[in-house]
C-alpha cells in the first residue's frame, strides 16, 4: 500500500475513533442528567399543576461571553398555586412568587447557542430557562413542551393572578 493510503485509512479512523467518543460522552451525560431529573420528579408533592425539565442559567451566568457550555444545568421547574419552584439536579433551589415575580421572554441569546430563552425574577434571583431537549439541542420529542410553551403557561397563569 502507498504511504497516501495508510496515511488517509490512518487519518480516517483517528476522526471516527474521536467521533465517536465525543457522542459516547454525549450519551453517558444525558443518561446521567435523566436520571437525576427523574429522582427530582419522584420528590414533588402536593398539587403540582405543571411541570417541565428546562436547563437554566443564573442572572451573572447568562451573558458571559466565554463559557463551556450555553447553560449552568438543569432541573424540574414545576407550578403550584401562586409559586414557580425550581429544582436543579445540582442541588440549587428557589421558590418563586407569582404575584410578586417578573416572567419576561427573552428570546434567542447569540452568546447561548441560539437557544431561546425565558427569565424569571423576583427581585432576588433571575433565572433565564429554556427547555431540556435530551442529549442534543433540537427539539425532537413532539410531546414535550417547548421553551414557548412553559413562558406562555407561566405568563397565564401570572395574568390571572391579577
């Protein structure tokens, strides 16, 4: 065989060997979040009257320019009455009052990987979510929320409230 051949078979296999890894890694992390996700669905309790898997941001977090991925986690946010509570599979947590709390659509964020997005503050945290897709950013599941679909339930629901 000439040296261009090995060379190229060489080069090939070294780009399947790294593809693969990368989704390898990919699938082990969603697999993970999944899980965790499910322990924080086993926890609620009470009159939950809806609930989303949304990956999230805090307010310092959200507009960094160099950062590793386009969100700091995930986690269940889930409405009751008149609070918002979220759940973060890293331990975070924070209640929500409707009354007293302002939900704005933020829209799509260049700095965030074109995901869009949707804030809740209550004048102490501000949170910016968007739904969890799975292992990779597209919405494929036709039963899942979206990130539009949470804001506009949250938005009712504050609405109604007045």
């Amino acid at each position: 065989m000439s040296s261009e051949i090995i060379g190229f078979v060489f080069f090939f296999g070294f780009f399947i060997l790294l593809l693969g890894a990368i989704l390898l890694i990919a699938y082990l992390a969603a697999r993970s979040r999944k899980a965790k996700q499910n322990r924080l669905l086993k926890e609620l309790s009470g009159n939950v009257e809806f609930e989303a898997f949304v990956r999230y941001n805090s307010g310092r977090q959200q507009n960094k320019f160099l950062k590793i991925k386009a969100f700091e986690g995930s986690g269940l946010i889930y409405l009751s009455g008149e609070k918002v509570y979220f759940k973060s599979t890293k331990g975070f947590q924070h209640q929500f009052d409707l009354r007293e709390s302002k939900v704005q659509w933020e829209g799509e964020n260049l700095v965030n990987g074109l995901l869009k997005w949707f804030s809740i503050d209550d004048g102490t945290e501000k949170l910016y979510l968007n739904v969890e897709t799975g292992m990779f950013i597209f919405h494929t599941g036709g039963n899942k929320p979206t990130t539009r679909s949470i804001y506009e339930q949250l938005a009712l629901r504050k609405a109604s409230l007045k």
